[in-house]
C-alpha cells in the first residue's frame, strides 16, 4: 500500500487542489519508452483507457495511473470508468490537449490591445482535431489555482484545474464533451489556501438572479435582417440628421398580466410600434448588463458581456435590436465602464487581489455608491472595458453607447474631501489614465465602426469632451447638456410671477452651447429620488402644470441640440417614476396626458422634417436670437436656420396672453403658425392666430422687418415663412 507520505509533491499538490499547473501531472508524460497516464477520478470505483487499458488506483488516493508504451494510446485517448454509484461514464482526458490560446492573442491581451479579447476569454464551443467541447478561460494572475466547477463536475473544484499560461496570468482549459448551455463558475485558490467562486468576468449569458452563475452561452442563431439599416448607419452624417432618444427602463416600461417582466421579444411587438409613431429615432437603454440587484436599475454591472436574463436570452436581445433596425429605430446602450459592486460572486477581488480595483481605497472606491473603481492604469482591466464595448458594437448590432458617470472617472477627488484621493503624477486632480483610455476608446471605435456614436454623461466643465483625440479632445460623439438642463428645470419650477428674475438661467445657455455637441437630456435622473415627476415640477394649478411642460418640451425641440426623454415623460406621468412597476399607462386615458403624448409626437415629426432645426445643432451659424432680454414679460425668441430656410420659436413663460406682442422678422413675408404647444389638441386653450401673419415694413430689434402676434398663455409657438 502506497501512503500519502510517499506521494510525490506534486501528487499532493493535485489530491489538495492546489497545483498552479496539473498539465505538469496529469495526462500523457513519456519517460524514455514508456508513457505514463496519470488521472484524478474522485467517486470512481475503477477506470480504464482506450483498448482495455487497466488504470490502476494509487493506494489511499483518487489517482490512477497507466504506464505503457505510447503505441498503445490513441492521440485524444478516453478515460471509461464506473463512478460510484455504478453508472458507466465515458470522457475524454482534458490533460491531453495542448494549449489552445495563441500566444498573439496572450500577447495583445497583455498590451491591452485586444479589441476582441471576448472571443478568447470566458468560455466558448470549441474543436480540437474534430473533438467538441468548450474552452475555458480567466485572467487571475495571483490566484495559486483556478478550477472549472460545474454540474458536469459535481461542482467539485479538484476534478478540472485550469492551466496557467506563463505570466500572463490567464488561465486556461479545454474540456471535452461539455456543451452550451452548462452552468459554471471559476473556483478560485488565493495565494492565503482560501476558495471562493466567481462568475465569468467574460462570461456571455447569466443566470437569473438571485442565481449567480455563469453559462455557457451557444453561438448566435439569430438570423439579422438589418443590413440596409447597417449600411446606412455607416455613411451616416449623424452630425446634421436629427437624433431624437427615447430612454428606456426594461424592467418597467410595461409588465405583463401577472406583474413580471415582458420578454425582449414581447417588448420588440408593443415598444417599437410605440416609438416609432411617436417618431424617435432611437432608443436609449438603461443597462441590460447583467446585475445582481434590481433596483441598481443595472448601474452595478456584474456581467459586462452579459445581457440580462430578465427578459430572455442573448438572441431574443438581437431579434428586439433587430426589429428595432428594420423600422428605422437605433439602439444606444447604456454602459458603465465606472464602477462596479462589491458583491462576492463577481469582480471585486477576483483573485483574491485587487485585481480589477485598486488596492488603495483612496483610488479603487466610491463611498458614494458603495462600489470598486476600476484600476485604469492595468493594461487587461482597460482591455476588459475596450472589449466589452466592441462586443456590444458587434455581436448585437448596438449604435452606440451613453457612458454613464464620466466625471466620476476623470476626476482623482471626485466626491472626496481632502486627504481622501492620490494626486496624479504631476499633483493634479485628473485621472491621465482614464483620460487615455476614452482617447483609445473612441478613437477604434469610431474607426472600426463608423457611424457609432458615443455619448459621455458628463456634468462638469471640462474641456473637449466631445472633439477628436488627435485635436485634444476626448472623442466622445456627443456629450449630455447637464447644465441646460438643471438651469432650464430651475426656471421652470419657479412660479411664473418670479421668473423675471431668472430670465438669465434660459440664456445663459447659449454663452457655451455650441463649445460641444450637445444632448439635451430629461432623463431618468430627473424623476426619481423626491425630485418630483416631470409635470409635477411645474408650478400653478393643474391646467398649468400641463401647459408649463408643454412650454417646457417646445423649448427643448427647437433648442441646439439633440433629444432626450425618459419614459413616461411623454405623457406626463404624474408621479415619480419607479422602477419595480409598470409606467401608469392608464393615464393616458386621461385628455390633459394624452395631449401631452400628441404634442411630444408633433413635435418630434416637427423636429425630424424641418432641416433648420437639426442641421447645424451644434453650430452658431444655426441659431440666432431676436429677442433674449424681454424678462419683464418672460418672453424669449430665436432663429433657427439652414441655409436660406429657417423657422422662427417664440415662448411666453408666463400664463397672460400677450396680445399684439411685436417680434422682428429677417423677411417681408407672410408667416405660419407650424406648432402651438397652446393648441386644443394638446389640452391649450386654443388661444393664438390660426390665419396667416404677415410682416410689417417696421423695423424691429435689429431687424428690417416685424411681425404682430397674439402669444398664447404659457406656450411655445413655431412660425414658419410661407
């Protein structure tokens, strides 16, 4: 009898699980003419190898050995034994199959510059010399052993140790005979002896939650019918075409009969008729990244490759986005390359190290929210985020992304006291390796996929978030007008009989309007957390609630910039928006709520076919004021032009008709009213001039030229030269 004593090192090292390598043991090893098979087969009663090989047991222990000549072997030999309970089981010999991963692609995962580090990493179907299985693989450069466990395993972290490839830190193992669909874990030894098991970081399908494990997703079978849509979106000049969002919470915008989720393709048959006749030209959603908790609204992403099991599988998500292309409606992502949540299962000390993080709480946490920052200095963590973007980009079809929290991550002290953040290299405040990294990423994404666009969530003033890299800038498509938006719901919350002393917060805009390609954005922030619906911020009675954020929406749509607007918003829910229930679509029963969902359509159609008002969006040349100094009676008005056409806004923010209000015009030329946010089909009072208005030879500010109109109470009118 052969005791634990006399084992090898490495022997042991296998019984207890703790080898760094079990290539180095098990498998096929020839010493001179002979080869030995050496295996590790717990709840095994005996086994064999091809052609009757006897394995015999080493006394005391679960290994088995064969020594032989190496005639004898098939190249992918079989192990047959009889598990414990007498069930015959046939499989081929993991330790018998050379790496798999290149070292090119180790190499460019190492420099951080494997844009498609998602099709190495994780776990994937896989063919070595016509055997099928699935390749596995991690980054844990500090974890002393990484397993497979599973139920092909009996979740049993001794019977499938992964390989670790030199110093790279990745970690590797192809088991045959295991298909898509399994649900597995990486089973983690730290350096200290102690286990823990963590979900696939690359990991492409999830469990539902409160499950926490990963599966192994099959290769696509949806069949895309967007090409033409694709095609386009390539050749777009998405900087002169209008870009109208509708943001979207999937978990609520509808719930079926019983109160659960809708399904990807349930809401691909009822959101995307609605959408489209409301007439946005995208759909902005909230993060579909798999998470653990729901009410994070998926802010605390655990799977960055994973869309949400919630509403169905990775390919009922390409058929929704699919639907949405084949009817002209784009698909931005929100994505969250921020932070991330502490919870056991996913990245937080995934190998037992501050891997992902920083080690410094100073650097790798946000008190705030209560999560990880992510280490951007390491070249695999930022390769993990530039990857997970280009999965989005390509595995779905997604037009682009909205980067959630990018002040968050440019700035070193960002909701920090003194003494509570690491200055940078040169004792600045800026994060340089954040500041790099969007370089980077915009600059291959917009390369490798023209016409995506990237949107940061931005709310400081810092520099050039949305010029190009090679120019100093960020590279960021597009970037949230968080300011307009704050001073805009500012002045329109106070009571109208005060707004003559906040003229200056709907001015004050266009001092900075055109230093980036903005978006003007009514988002989910806006309506939760005791801030009010957005028809309950307004001020006065019920008709003036409705007509104030009728006023309000008019004002955005003919405003610089491209459209934002949470669900919800478009029909005036009256109260905050919460995320563990449906939108109160009852309401829009109700004339004042339909109204305001007639208007938002209008306006978009108005918005969407008249070229003065989206062409130059982010240049001066497509804007000019008549008059910005009326604050006495709270009046504003604007031009916004392209070329020779141009249309003429003119907003009364209080609720007294102005009658006989003299505005100068640029031609001799008859005018028509295009919209009236005032107008009966919309819930107004219908008070304004339906005829046509014609222009005087009276000069009027600055211009040759002007017009007399009567200005509904609390509403924005459109005028166009007929």
């Amino acid at each position: 009898m052969v005791l634990e004593n006399e084992l090898s090192e490495d022997l042991i090292k296998i019984i207890e699980a703790r080898h760094h390598d079990p290539f180095e043991v098990l498998g096929a090893h020839a010493s001179g003419t002979d080869t030995t098979v050496t295996v590790f087969l717990p709840d095994t009663q005996k086994a064999w190898l091809d052609n009757d090989l006897i394995l015999k047991r080493i006394e005391g222990t679960d290994l088995f050995q064969w020594t032989g000549t190496s005639s004898k072997l098939s190249e992918h030999y079989t192990i047959n034994r009889i598990a414990g309970n007498g069930d015959p089981v046939r499989q081929y010999d993991p330790y018998n199959f050379i790496p798999q991963l290149s070292e090119f692609d180790l190499h460019l995962f190492s420099e951080g510059k494997h844009w498609h580090a998602y099709r190495i990493m994780g776990a994937h179907p896989h063919q070595v010399n016509g055997v099928d299985g699935i390749l596995f693989s991690t980054w844990a450069p500090s974890a002393q052993r990484v397993s497979i466990v599973s139920n092909f395993n009996q979740w049993d972290g001794r019977k499938h140790p992964m390989r670790v490839r030199g110093d790279s830190g990745v970690w590797e193992l192809f088991i045959p005979d295991v298909s898509a669909g399994e649900i597995y874990k990486f089973e983690i030894r730290n350096h200290d002896g102690s286990l823990h098991s963590k979900m696939d970081p690359y990991g492409q399908e999830s469990e539902l939650r409160p499950a926490t494990g990963s599966i192994v997703a099959a290769s696509s079978q949806h069949d895309w019918q967007d090409t033409e849509w694709m095609a386009k979106r390539e050749k777009a000049d998405w900087l002169h075409e209008p870009h109208s969002v509708y943001e979207v919470h999937m978990g609520s915008w509808r719930r079926n009969e019983a109160g659960e989720f809708q399904t990807y393709r349930e809401m691909a048959e009822q959101m995307v008729p609605y959408v489209k006749k409301l007439g946005f030209t995208h759909i902005e959603l909230l993060p579909i990244t798999e998470h653990p908790l729901d009410i994070s609204w998926g802010y605390q992403t655990t799977g960055y490759f994973s869309p949400t099991s919630r509403f169905g599988s990775p390919d009922d998500l390409r058929y929704f986005i699919d639907i949405c292309h084949q009817n002209g409606i784009g698909i931005i992502l929100d994505w969250v390359p921020g932070h991330f949540p502490k919870d056991a299962h996913g990245l937080a000390r995934f190998d037992g190290s501050a891997l992902y993080e920083h080690e410094d709480p100073r650097q790798g946490e946000h008190q705030d929210w209560g999560t990880y920052i992510f280490n951007y200095g390491r070249s695999e963590v930022t390769n993990f985020l530039l990857s997970s973007a280009f999965y989005w980009l390509e595995e779905f079809h997604i037009d682009g992304l909205r980067v959630d929290a990018v002040a968050s991550m440019l700035y070193l002290d960002y909701s920090r006291e003194e003494g509570e953040w690491v200055p940078n290299q040169h004792g600045g405040r800026e994060n340089l390796e954040v500041i790099e990294f969007f370089k980077h990423l915009n600059t291959v994404l917009h390369q490798e996929h023209p016409g995506c666009l990237i949107t940061a969530e931005e709310s400081t003033s810092y520099p050039m978030v949305s010029r190009p890299a090679h120019m100093g800038g960020l590279g960021f498509s597009m970037k949230w007008n968080m300011g307009w938006m704050h001073d805009t719901l500012e002045y329109m919350q106070q009571d109208s009989i005060h707004r003559r002393y906040h003229h200056d917060s709907l001015t004050f805009g266009l001092l900075y309007a055109f230093t980036e390609n903005f978006v003007l954005p009514f988002s989910h922030d806006e309506v939760v957390h005791g801030k009010k619906s957005m028809v309950n911020k307004m001020p006065g009675d019920e008709w003036q609630r409705f007509a104030n954020l009728r006023l309000l929406y008019t004002l955005m749509f003919t405003y610089p910039g491209k459209k934002l607007l949470f669900m919800g918003n478009e029909f005036a829910q009256g109260t905050e928006w919460n995320c563990e229930k449906a939108l109160d679509w009852y309401v829009t029963d109700y004339p004042l709520h339909k109204g305001m969902q007639t208007l938002v359509g209008d306006l978009n159609k108005l918005y969407t076919s008249t070229p003065a008002l989206y062409r130059h969006e982010f240049d001066p040349h497509g804007f000019e004021w008549l008059d910005c100094n009326d604050r006495e009676q709270s009046i504003l008005s604007y031009i916004r032009k392209n070329d020779d056409e141009y249309v003429i806004s003119i907003f009364n923010f209080t609720p007294v008709p102005r009658e006989q209000y003299r505005i100068g015009v640029p031609d001799l030329a008859s005018y028509n009213i295009i919209m009236n946010s005032d107008s009966e089909y919309y819930g107004g009072s219908n008070v304004s001039n339906n005829e046509i208005i014609t222009a005087e030879s009276i000069p009027w500010s600055d211009k040759p030229y002007s017009i007399v109109i009567n200005l509904p109470p609390l509403a924005g009118i459109v005028l166009q030269k007929t």
